[in-house]
C-alpha cells in the first residue's frame, strides 16, 4: 500500500487552552495531507479540474489516542483505503514526538470523499486516472475496492 507522509509542525495559534492542538486542525492537517498523497501518486489537483471534476469530503472520522503538543514533531500519513464506484476512502495517523521521545501515534482517521462534475456538482464515477492513481499496480493498490457511495 502507498502512504505519503506530510510533516506538520504545530503553531502556537493551532493550540488550544488545554495545551494541545485543538481538534478541529486535524482536518485542515489531514486535507493537505490527501493534496500531498495525489501529488505523490500522480493525480494533482489542477489536473483534476482542469478535466472537469472535483471531490468533497462527505464523511470524516477522528480518533483521539494522545494529545499533540506545541512544537511536537508530527507526521501524518496518508494511504487509500478503499475504492468505490463515485468515492474513495483516505485514511491518516497522525504520529507526534516530544524532544527526546519516541514517536506514536496520536490520531487516527479517514475521509470519505466522493468525485462530482464541476459542470453541475453532482457525484460522477471515478475517472479512469484517479482510479488507476488510487489502486496502483497489483499488490500496491488499497486495501479493499468496492461498489459504496
């Protein structure tokens, strides 16, 4: 399975009066990350536009295992998932390191994210090269492809 790892050094403005990154950066971290994975296997999205679709997130989980701190070092992964005929799964690790600790795994999480036509937004079959982008060559693709949303 392809991952793509985006490193993300927490801003004092992405934390919260707990101390800890506040919940809703997850999101915005694990959007660059999904820009980062299509870059990373081909498909950018200009390019996807430019051929006349788009994708939206229309579900997203998060699981919370441990906090992620100012100046943290974090990393978080992306990898495909799941592939269905109008969607495609993104799942994240969110990894963070204090100085001088090792690495784990804080969040944990995925997007499900369905292809529309930029001409009238509604939800279209993958094209041909994201599927192709997404599953990659036999025994690299995600780990389950299906007929869901």
């Amino acid at each position: 399975m392809r991952t793509f790892s985006l490193p993300v050094v927490p801003r004092y403005a992405e934390i919260d009066q707990q101390g800890v990154v506040f919940n809703g950066h997850y999101l915005t971290w694990f959007d660059e990350a999904c820009t980062g994975y299509l870059d990373h296997i081909g498909v950018t999205y200009p390019q996807l536009m430019s051929a006349g679709y788009d994708f939206q997130v229309v579900h997203s989980e998060i699981d919370f295992v441990a906090s992620v701190r100012w100046r943290d070092e974090v990393r978080v992964t992306a990898r495909c998932t799941r592939v269905g005929t109008t969607s495609f799964t993104i799942g994240f690790d969110v990894s963070s390191a204090s100085a001088g600790s090792e690495e784990r795994v804080a969040v944990r999480g995925h997007n499900v994210y369905v292809v529309v036509s930029t001409e009238d937004w509604t939800k279209r079959p993958l094209p041909a090269h994201l599927r192709a982008a997404l599953t990659g060559p036999a025994g690299d693709g995600p780990v389950r492809s299906d007929d869901g949303p």
